[in-house]
C-alpha cells in the first residue's frame, strides 16, 4: 500500500491462461519452496509440503516414503497444488468417502 505496488504469487503454475500475474506488480514464484516432510506420531499421520509443490510430486514422495501404505486427499489433477486445491475448498477423487481436504488441514 505504502508504495503503491501490487503483488501477485504463482506457486505451482498451474493456471495455464496465467491469470495469477498483474500487470506493473512484483511477481512471486514459489515453485522452489519445495520441502516435503512426513509426520507420523501414531495414529496421527500428516505430511508438511511447500506451495511450490504439485500433488503429483506429493504423491509420488508420500508412495515411495511410506511403501504405498498410505494414501491421501488430492486434487483432480496432478499439476494442481495444495495451495490453489485447499483454497478452492479441497475437492478431489476422495471427497465422497473424507469429505473435503479443506476440513482436514492442519496448518496453512
């Protein structure tokens, strides 16, 4: 506000008409803030993942990690985020039987 300057962020790329970058504003990429981390204390089980990844990156990290034994909440596509995904509500393959991913976020 103070200088007058707009930002606007992309974090996976997915938006392929490229309707998340502004005109005169500062433009940032998150596409590197790529960690991944699996949290297991019993029987709460979580993954921590930077906005720069996609959920076919996920996915793949969370089979290779886990042995296939776990499965999680993703979005339709695999180029889609969970940034653009939980603020979209959460939609995904296994909504009908978990219910939107939205509800099972941790942190954000």
């Amino acid at each position: 506000r103070w200088h007058n300057m707009r930002i606007s962020v992309l974090s996976t790329g997915h938006h392929m008409d490229v309707r998340n970058i502004a005109d005169n504003a500062v433009h940032i990429v998150m596409t590197q803030f790529d960690e991944k981390t699996l949290l297991d204390a019993g029987e709460e089980k979580h993954i921590k993942v930077g906005p720069g990844q996609t959920f076919g990156e996920i996915t793949e990290f969370v089979k290779e990690e886990t042995y296939g034994e776990w499965a999680i909440a993703t979005g339709g596509d695999s180029t889609v985020g969970p940034y653009g995904w939980a603020t979209g509500g959460g939609h995904g393959y296994l909504s009908r039987l978990t219910g939107l991913g939205a509800d099972h976020l941790v942190a954000m």
